[in-house]
C-alpha cells in the first residue's frame, strides 16, 4: 500500500490561473497543468527568497519534497515559455493555512479580507 500523501500548506490560491502567450490559439496540448503547491513553491522560494528548509517548514513537508516540488515547477515553467504553452495553475494536495498559519501570508493574501477559500484535490476543509 501506498503511503497516503501529506497535505501542503499555502497560502493561498492565485487570482488568475492561466497564463499564456498573446494572440495565440491554445489547444488543449498546449496547456501546462501547474499544482497550487507547485505555484506556492515558487512563490516562497523565488519571489520570497526563502531557503528550501524555511519553505518546508512553512508547508510542513520535508526538504527532499520541496526540493523536488521546486524542480517539476520550474520545468514546467520553462516548458510553457519556451515552447509558447499556457500555464495553468489548479490542483494538488495542499489546504490553506489556518489560525496562528495566517502569520506566513503572502501580503497580497485576499484572504485577510474574508475571501471565500479554495480548495485543492481531495481537500479534507468543507
């Protein structure tokens, strides 16, 4: 039996999902499917130059898991810039941050404002 998955934590989930080059048509191979986890990734490590240990901490997986995270995220990023793909962000398994957690928001968080929550693939909130 396979070991069931541990949830990730973030922050939230982005306004806009799908990202693309312009005056192009997008065929249903040309879009690049990135998880809410992945974006969140990139988001603390990129964005806010956290090290890949105080991102793990902050989502409650190991280091290896982002790590690996990191890799597949940036591939696909390159994936749908390079070969003129959108990327759309959806799925995954993480659940947001709750309570005390909120602390770690990326200050642009709708969510500080009673934004409704969204929710990633088989995600127990609900």
């Amino acid at each position: 039996m396979a070991r069931p998955r541990k949830w990730r934590r973030v922050c939230c989930i982005p306004e806009n999902n799908l990202f693309g080059p312009l005056g192009v048509d997008i065929n249903e191979s040309d879009i690049v499917i990135m998880t809410v986890d992945e974006y969140e990734v990139i988001r603390l490590i990129d964005l806010e130059g956290l090290m890949q240990e105080e991102c793990a901490q902050r989502m409650g997986v190991a280091r290896t898991t982002i790590q690996r995270i990191y890799g597949e995220a940036r591939q696909k990023i390159a994936d749908s810039l390079v070969n003129d793909k959108a990327l759309k962000i959806e799925g995954g398994d993480y659940k947001l941050y709750e309570g005390e957690e909120l602390q770690y928001g990326c200050g642009r968080c709708r969510r500080s404002y009673g934004y409704q929550r969204g929710l990633g693939r088989n995600n127990p909130q609900k």
